[in-house]
C-alpha cells in the first residue's frame, strides 16, 4: 500500500512539473511570436487550400510520406485551425520536445525536480548546438521540427524504458515510426532486448502492460494510412524527361556534392559520441541506488547502439565514398548524434548532482550562461563569439563537473576518469579539454570548500529563476510573429487576381515558408532538392525542373553557371516557355538582379515579376 502511495505521489508531482513546463512552452512560443513550421506547407497541399499540381515533385513527395507529424498538422487544418493556431501546437510541440525529456530525464537522475528543471534551462540556453555532428541540433523552434520532435520522442520512450514503465514504454516506442521512422531502430533494438531480459529476470507480469501500451498505438497507423489515403495518386508530368537521368546517378551527387546532413561527421560529432556513451557507462559504473544503476545502463546501451550506428557508417562511408551504398546513408544515420548529446547532458547534470560541490559548480555553470551576454562588452566581441556564444564551453565544463562529483571528489577512481576523458580530447579539442578540466578542478576546490547543504536549497531555485527570466527576456527581445511583410502581402493580393490557383511561381532556390506567406504553390524552394535523398525515384523530375529554371543537374558535374546569371541573362520569350511547360505565370526575385519581365509588385528587396 505504501508503496502505491509512493508511486501516486511520485506520478502527481512529475505530472505537475510537466505541466509546468507546458504552461511555460506556451507562454514561450505567444512572446516570441508564432514561427512558420515546416509542416504547414504540407498540410496546405495535403487539405487542397493550397492546390499543387497533381504531377508537381511535392505531391509526389507526400503522397508516399509516412509522417505522423505532416498529416496531423493536415487534421488542424482539416478541422478548422487557422495558420495561427496550426503553428502554434507544433510550435509549442517543438519547444515541449526540447524540455520535457530533458526534465525528466535530469530529474530522475538528479533525484531532484530542481536539476530536471537545469537540464531543460540548459537545453534552452543551446548548449547543445556545437555538439551536432552534421544534423543541426536547434533546442529553440524555427521551420524544420520534425528531425527535433522525432529525436525527442525517441528519448522520451528511452526514459519510459530505463523507468521499467512498461505501458508508457511499449506505447511510445510503438508511436515511434508514426512520428519519425528514421529515428526508430536503436530504440526498437533495445526494447526487444530490455523485453528479453525482463521476461528473464522477473517474469512474464509486465506483458500485459506491454501488449495494451502496444494496442493503445494501432489505432494511430489506422488514422495514418485513412489520411494518407486522402491524398489524390500523382500523375506523370505534362513533359518529357530526360531519358538518361538515373535516379541513383541523380542520388549521389545531391548526396556527396550538396546535402549537407549526410557528410561524414567531424571531430565534435565523434566526442560527442564518446562523451555520451563514456557519462552514461560511468553513472552506470559509479552507481548506488539499483533503481538508477539500471536507468544508466538503459542509458549506455542505447547509447553504445547510436555510437555503434554512427561509427560503423563512417567507417564504411570513409572507405567507400561515393561507392557507399544507398542505403546506408539514405536514413540519415548520422542523427543519431543527436541523441547522445542529449544523454551527455542529462548524464552531467545527474552525476553533477550527488555532491554539494558539483551542484555548486553546476549551479555556477548555469548562472554564466544565462549572464553570458553580459560579458561581451568586458570580454570584447571576438573573444565572445569565440568561446562563449554557442554554449559548448559549458558542456565541456559539465563533463569534468561530473567527473569530480560523480567520483566523489579528487579520488584515484576519479582521476582515473579524468585520464579517460581529458587525455584524448585534448589531443584533438584543446579548448574542450582546458574547460572539462576547469570544470573537474572547479568542482573539487569547491568540495574542499566544504560547500553548505542550506545555501544550495536556496540557491537552486533562485539560479533557476534568474535564468528563466533571462530565456524570457531574450524572447520578448526576438519577437517575430509568422512574418508576413507588407511586400508579401502585396504578392498575396497580386497571385488572387492574375495568378491560377494551381500555377507555381518562380522563386530563388534557397527560398523557404513562401507558400505559407504566399498561400500559392511554388515550384521550387530549399527544401525540395532535399526530397531526393529520401525518395531517389522522384530525382530526375526534380533535376529537370533545376535544369530548365537554374541551370543545374545533379547527375555531372556541378560546376554551372550561377543561377542567377541565367536569370539575369534570360529574355521573355524564354520565360514565356517555361511559363508553358510548368504553368508557373510569375517569377520572385532578389532586387539586385533585374529580370527582362513586367514589374508586378516592388519590394524594398525583391520583386514580382509577371510572365506576359
């Protein structure tokens, strides 16, 4: 009976941080002011109010996509949400995927709420951002959250699974391909092995919570597959293709020439590989409580599965190049990253937190982070920008912190860790070894201190208060709320009256969320090169549409002619052509390239032009 007691407690007080956290997520995203999202795109096309072409690459895109994310946006809007509110909930999803693991995470392992609360604070003040390999890692929402809100809810099932709660666990992981397939085999390995071992050591007790975790999931692949059925099938393209484009051929140089998320990861990608998996194998290792000791080795396995992913990719991908096989590289395994700097970070602050001396030292951390820009006019900008603006010094610093704290001191077992981890960052990240040993030294001068347990009762709280504050004042200060300026508005009003409602206009290709702005389709815009890596079929009508507007093939050599000089230098006979081949009838461009078209609409910095 106590127990269950214990464990009601326990639930209500998790429940009411969340839902702290929550409250905060909203608050955040209504001061800062609603951002585009990536999937409102898609989910216009997918409802009709933005009608595509049916032969269009973007229709074909999402008539194969299997996105929990992309047809959920499309059931707000299928339900009334207007572009405010659509926004909004994935704003508010992108900024709850940045805090809530990190919370709970911290929290379970700090034994304290106040350093789940510091490790979500420190997720929000970027100190993640240096530690991304080549997939970026941006806590704060901006357009493209589906990467982000997958990796967050891979943690968060991780976190259900080192609990041992078997019903969130089963339930999470089996959501895991609705939400983001890419991001799903580490986890799907370690709940097979987790189940195994459980069926092993303590019976068979848990399946039932497992098996109703599992059905709770089957209803949402029903809805997937009803709203993918909505989706009108594409069609071929009212022209003809270049017969010797290759799909594969086109695969690989969009891959190894232009996409820059498939790279081979550098140096910081690998330490944070190593400092992921070392921090969770030394919780694991240094390790009182059983209940923890379990979570960490839950932690180290999952993240010796992402460190194995990643490495074994990078060494196939370094040996082959561009031989690499198409499949190795066409999941984005290199994400995976991402997830082992979140167990860095959750790992420090839990190993951070068992002595006075390391919550000091933590706390301290905290506080000149969210003080930093402060210093840039006593330290001066270049030393700034250099040392202090990405945040990484203070993960770094966090790793030694953990050292010192998690061994209890200047010890040889300590220093044995030390060794470990400083000795070969410093060979190839000297900045990050000098603050991973200022942290570690800090830490045990302040442990011979003989730090106060009743000043850090006070101290916590009150650190965590000034760095919110400091979050929400930086906020208000950035406001920007779905940007729509006078200038499009303008275009806005010029395509409802000259434009067809399914004809693609003409943009820059590093142009994005203009569709949003536009509420028009447009041919190209930056993310639909990207397509190609994740759908090859769909490359050579993606390459013809770049070689007949920009000039450009991905197949040979991409040593071209600026775009913009084949735009410059087109007449309007030339326009008028691909006018009728695509159905496009105006052209968006930068006001430094003047086009040989009617002037439609005049911007302060680009111009609509209108195809006669």
């Amino acid at each position: 009976m106590s127990e269950a007691l214990d464990n009601r407690a326990a639930f209500r007080q998790t429940a009411f941080h969340l839902g702290v956290w929550l409250g905060l997520s909203v608050a955040l995203v209504l001061l800062r002011g609603v951002r585009w999202d990536e999937n409102f795109e898609f989910a216009q096309l997918i409802t009709g109010q933005v009608p595509y072409p049916a032969w269009h690459p973007l229709h074909v895109y999402l008539a194969s996509a299997f996105s929990g994310q992309t047809h959920g946006m499309a059931q707000w809007l299928a339900w009334g949400a207007g572009e405010f509110l659509a926004n909004g909930l994935h704003n508010t999803a992108y900024l709850l995927g940045t805090v809530w693991p990190a919370y709970l995470l911290g929290a379970y392992l700090g034994r304290s709420p106040w350093w789940g609360h510091a490790a979500a604070i420190a997720m929000l003040q970027g100190w993640l951002l240096e530690f991304d390999g080549t997939y970026p890692h941006n806590p704060w929402p901006w357009i493209y959250s589906n990467g982000h809100i997958g990796t967050a809810w891979a943690i968060l099932s991780l976190y259900a699974l080192a609990r041992r709660h078997w019903f969130a666990a089963a339930w999470l992981a089996s959501m895991m391909p609705v939400v983001h397939i890419g991001q799903s085999p580490v986890l799907g390995l370690l709940c097979a092995g987790c189940a195994l071992h459980a069926l092993r050591h303590e019976g068979p007790g848990f399946i039932p919570r497992a098996l109703a975790g599992v059905a709770l999931a089957a209803p949402f692949y029903v809805w997937l597959w009803w709203r993918m059925s909505q989706i009108p099938p594409a069609i071929a393209p009212p022209f003809d293709i270049d017969p010797a484009a290759v799909p594969d051929a086109i695969w690989r140089g969009m891959v190894f020439h232009v996409d820059p998320h498939r790279r081979l990861p550098n140096i910081v990608g690998v330490i944070t590989l190593a400092g992921g998996l070392g921090l969770t194998v030394f919780g694991w290792r240094t390790e009182t409580d059983a209940a923890r000791r379990r979570a960490y080795a839950t932690l180290a396995l999952y993240a010796a599965g992402c460190t194995a992913i990643v490495l074994g990719t990078m060494a196939v991908h370094a040996a082959l190049r561009e031989d690499t096989p198409r499949m190795l590289l066409q999941w984005l395994p290199y994400r995976m990253l991402n997830h082992n700097a979140i167990l860095l970070l959750v790992s420090g602050i839990g190993l951070a937190s068992r002595t006075h001396a390391g919550r000091a030292a933590a706390l301290a951390l905290l506080l000149t982070a969210a003080l930093r820009p402060f210093f840039q006019p006593l330290l001066g900008e270049a030393f700034y920008h250099r040392y202090l603006f990405a945040g990484d010094a203070f993960l770094y610093a966090l790793f030694g912190v953990a050292l010192s704290s998690g061994a209890q001191g200047f010890g040889k077992t300590s220093l044995v860790w030390l060794a470990a981890g400083v000795l070969p960052l410093a060979i190839v990240h000297q900045f990050g070894a000098a603050c991973l040993l200022g942290g570690y030294v800090l830490t045990g001068m302040l442990h011979r201190c003989l730090v106060p347990a009743d000043w850090q009762r006070a101290a916590v709280p009150a650190v965590l208060a000034i760095a919110l504050l400091l979050l929400v004042r930086n906020e208000m200060a950035h406001r920007s709320h779905l940007e729509r300026n006078a200038f499009e508005a303008a275009v806005l009003a010029e395509l409802d009256a000259h434009a067809p409602a399914e004809a693609p206009i003409f943009l820059p290709p590093e142009t994005y969320a203009e569709q949003a702005k536009i509420h028009h389709p447009v041919l190209i815009d930056a993310c639909t090169s990207s397509h190609i890596t994740y759908m090859p079929a769909n490359g050579p009508l993606i390459q013809q549409i770049f070689e007949d507007v920009y000039g450009l093939r991905f197949d040979r050599d991409l040593k071209n002619p600026h775009w913009t000089e084949i735009w410059r230098d087109r007449t309007a006979e030339e326009w008028h052509a691909l006018s009728a081949k695509f159905g496009g009838t105006h052209v968006l461009m930068y006001n430094n390239v003047e086009l040989h078209l009617p002037v439609a609409v005049q911007g302060d910095d680009e111009t609509l032009y209108r195809i006669p």
